[in-house]
C-alpha cells in the first residue's frame, strides 16, 4: 500500500498524472490484502498483494515506456 501511495505523491510532484494510475491500482491491492488479512483469508493474499501488484507494475513501466 505504500508503494501505491508514494507513487499517487510522486505523480503530483512531477506532474505527471500516468503514474497516479498505477498508484492507486496499488495502494487499493495493498488495502485489499490487508482487509483479506484481518478476515483470515490468507491462502488469496500472495496473489492479489504480490501478484497483481507485479503487473500494475509491470502494466505501468510499459505504459510509460511506450509513451516516450
């Protein structure tokens, strides 16, 4: 989640509003992991905290790459 969030800040910092995108993509799977963790739903979370946050990531990078 924090990944996420520092991203959302960076993005207003830099002005660039494509890396918001991903931040919040981010910052909403470290949120959900979280929630899954409290409601001891353990066996989802490396999927959707470590998994999906890899292809935002991935997602994002690629994005960003082939806009220049």
């Amino acid at each position: 989640m924090i990944v996420g969030l520092h991203f959302v800040v960076l993005a207003r910092v830099w002005k660039r509003g494509a890396i918001a995108v991903p931040g919040v993509v981010l910052s909403g799977l470290g949120a959900a992991g979280m929630i899954m963790a409290a409601a001891s739903s353990v066996e989802w979370i490396p999927f959707v905290s470590g998994a999906l946050s890899g292809v935002t990531l991935l997602a994002g990078s690629l994005y960003g790459a082939a806009r220049r």
